[in-house]
C-alpha cells in the first residue's frame, strides 16, 4: 500500500534483529538454541511464589512513575553491600521495564540531531538504532582484535566536537570480556575536560567469573556524575521474560531520564516490582556467578570434542566465543545458518555486532543452560564433518 511507502527510516540496522532470526530458525528445524541469551533452567521458587504473593495481596495496579520505592530501596541496599556505594533511592535509581528501555531512554534524554556516540564494537545490537531513533550518529571503534580490550588511542582519535555520549559494556556481549581496572582511568581521563556523557551497559555485573570482580561506574566519584549505569534483573535472576532493569544516574541525569520515562511508559510491571523488592531484601539468593561458571567450565571442557577453536575463556556473561575459521570459507551468517539447518545448533554470527558487518568467523554459543542442553548440542557439533 502506497501510505507504507513513505514511513521514515528511524534507523539503518536490520529489519529483524538477529536474536528474533536465529530463535525462529531454531525452533523451526527443531535446533538446540544456544543463540539468543536466554537461561532454560527455572527460577528460583521462592521468587515465582513471591510474584504469586503479590498479584493476592492486590499489587495489581500502577507503581510510581520512578518504581515502587521498596524495590528502589533495596537496590540501594543491595549497592552498598556489593559496592561499597551510597545511592539516593529517590533521586537516583529508576526501575525500568528492561534494560534495553533503559539504554533507550537514557540516550532520549540526552541525543539531539547532528549528535555523536562512540559506540565499541562488536556491540550489543541495540545501540546504534538507538542512537539512529534520537536523530544522531553512532561512530563505531573496533575494540582490540583477539583480547576486545578497549583501543584508547581510537577512542580519543574518535572524539569531536560533536561527541556527546560514549556507550560502554562490561561484562561485555558478545565477547565475555571484562574491563581492566586500568581502562575505567582512562576513560575518565579521556572526558575529563569534556561535556561526554556515558552509558554504562552493566547489565552481566553479577555474571563474573574466576574470582574477578565487577567494578561499576557507580564507584568511579568522578565518572558517576556523567554516566546512566543501566542493569537488568533478568540476567541476575533468570528471568529474561521478565523485562525488568533499572538504570542508576546522578539526580540532574535521573531527572532527565524520568521526564522521558513518564511519558513513554511511566511506570513498571507492580507485581514483579513487588516480588524483586522482597526477594533482594532477602539476600538468600544463590550467587548467580558460580553457577554460570561452572556452565561455563562444562561448556568448555566439552567444546574441545568439537572441531571449534575456542577463544580466550568468557570472563563473565552468558556467552562464549569461537572459530571456525580453519573449518570453512563461509560467512559467519551462512555457517551459522548452515550450523543450525544441518546439525540442529543455532548461535549467533559476531558480523550482526558490527556496523560494517566485520567478519572474523566466529560464533557466540549461549552457555546459560542446563548442562543437558549444553550436552546434547555438542554431541550434535561434534558430528561434524565439512
Ligand atoms: N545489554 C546487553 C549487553 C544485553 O546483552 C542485553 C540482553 N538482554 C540487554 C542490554 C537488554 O536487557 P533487557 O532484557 O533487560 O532489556
Ligand atoms: N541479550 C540477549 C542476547 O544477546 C537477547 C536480547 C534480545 O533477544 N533482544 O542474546
């Protein structure tokens, strides 16, 4: 019809993002999904009975605009106990229906047109349509081949006038990688003297493995004035479907985010509000790092029956990277199509993380399964034969 002809183009990424295409994939030839980052174990019953309590006790209609002030509080305590760290819960911390919203939001509140944001890739695939929706300009810097460290000289060769915001993710997805201490100084030496806000994509912070911690830019005095720190409650407590995150920003940058979030969804899921709320308090939770590591360790050690080579060992998310280089000439979208209609595995194609399509051929398997999942997939790879 004529009148969709002329809808605008908010932005220049994939009709269909790569998680939706490679989860109907799978479920179309009946393929182990280690694709789209999605835990298939259950949830903690405690947390599922309390979102039960809620919807009985009648916590069934709209929650403040900010978030329900329980939850808001308990995050705060739940800060200080992990980090060390004082937040205002009523000036500071708004609960969010995901991440994602969050990143949104936050870039709302700040992009205008002619706007630009540095943007390291491989990168999550929402940010540049994000950037793309606000009427700005994402500006792409390759994290470093092999270790995808942060490349500062690129980073400060990337910075102009025009910079407005860097968007920065650690625990990092695709690659598993994690942010040395070093890089978050310099970072602030890099804006120091400069109006660049930064969105903090901290969403895998409680995903962390080998005894290394998470540093979040709630610590860092000086970052923590420029910065929305964005995190989700579905990668702490598998529940994805959940939809629930909050991001953490400085009183003047809440209030930016919240004049936004008060007319794009003003306010959060109540009975999940309610069960996050209770369940934090709680602090009886398993940690979820231990768990996943050792998903991860059996992940690892069975993947080495497989023809695949291995990249450096996740050090924290849901996910791990490897080649297939030496096994075939196909692009990584053809050898993950081919992977997943022949052998009956879907993963993701690191090229749909690059804005220029990069392609390194490697894969990213999703490790947070159960490890019978994980086991029957790699019976499936170690079978095969190009
Ligand atoms: N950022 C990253 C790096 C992610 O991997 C994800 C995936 N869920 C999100 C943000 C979005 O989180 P949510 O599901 O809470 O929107
Ligand atoms: N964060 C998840 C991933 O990277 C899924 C996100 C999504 O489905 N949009 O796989």
């Amino acid at each position: 019809m004529k009148m969709f002809q002329n809808l605008p183009q908010k932005h220049r990424s994939a009709d269909i993002s790569i998680f939706s295409v490679m989860s109907a994939l799978a479920s179309q030839h009946d393929a182990i999904n280690l694709s789209q980052g999605f835990p298939d174990f259950p949830i903690d019953p405690e947390l599922g009975a309390l979102l039960h309590e809620a919807t009985v006790k009648g916590w069934n209609q709209y929650a403040p605009m900010t978030g329900l002030p329980q939850l808001r509080e308990a995050i705060a305590a739940d800060f200080k106990r992990r980090y060390a760290v004082n937040l205002n819960p009523d000036t500071e911390i708004s609960i969010t229906p995901g991440a994602t919203y969050a990143i949104y939001s936050a870039f709302s509140a700040i992009l205008g047109p002619g706007d630009e944001v540095i943007v390291l890739e491989p990168a999550y695939d929402s940010y540049i349509p994000n950037i793309e929706m606000n009427g700005a300009k994402a500006v792409p810097v390759k994290l470093v081949p092999h270790t995808f460290a942060p490349d500062w000289q690129a980073i400060k060769d990337a910075i102009s006038t025009k910079t407005k915001a860097i968007i920065i993710n650690t625990p990092h997805n695709p690659t598993g990688s994690i942010w040395a201490h070093k890089d978050w100084n310099q970072l602030a030496d890099l804006v120091r003297d400069t109006s660049i806000f930064i969105l903090s994509d901290e969403v895998y912070e409680q995903l962390i493995f080998d005894e290394q911690s998470h540093y979040s830019i709630v610590q860092h005095p000086e970052l923590r004035e420029r910065s929305f720190a964005v995190f989700s409650f579905g990668k702490a407590f598998h529940n994805t479907g959940w939809k629930m995150g909050y991001c953490i920003a400085a009183p003047m940058l809440t209030q930016a985010f919240r004049r936004l979030h008060q007319f794009l969804g003003f306010s959060v899921n109540t009975p999940a509000q309610f069960a996050l709320a209770q369940y934090l308090s709680l602090d009886k939770r398993e940690a979820p790092n231990t768990l996943l590591q050792s998903k991860r360790d059996y992940f690892l050690e069975l993947m080495k029956e497989t023809p695949f080579t291995l990249l450096a060992p996740a050090a924290g998310s849901y996910f791990q990277l490897a080649s297939y280089a030496h096994m075939s000439d196909l692009p990584d979208t053809a050898f993950a199509r081919l992977l997943t209609e022949k052998y009956g595995v879907a993963t993701i194609p690191i090229s749909a993380f690059y804005s220029d399509k990069h392609d390194d051929k490697i894969l990213r398997f999703c490790f947070a399964k159960k490890e019978e999942t994980l086991k029957a997939a790699i019976e499936r790879l170690a079978k095969i034969d190009l």
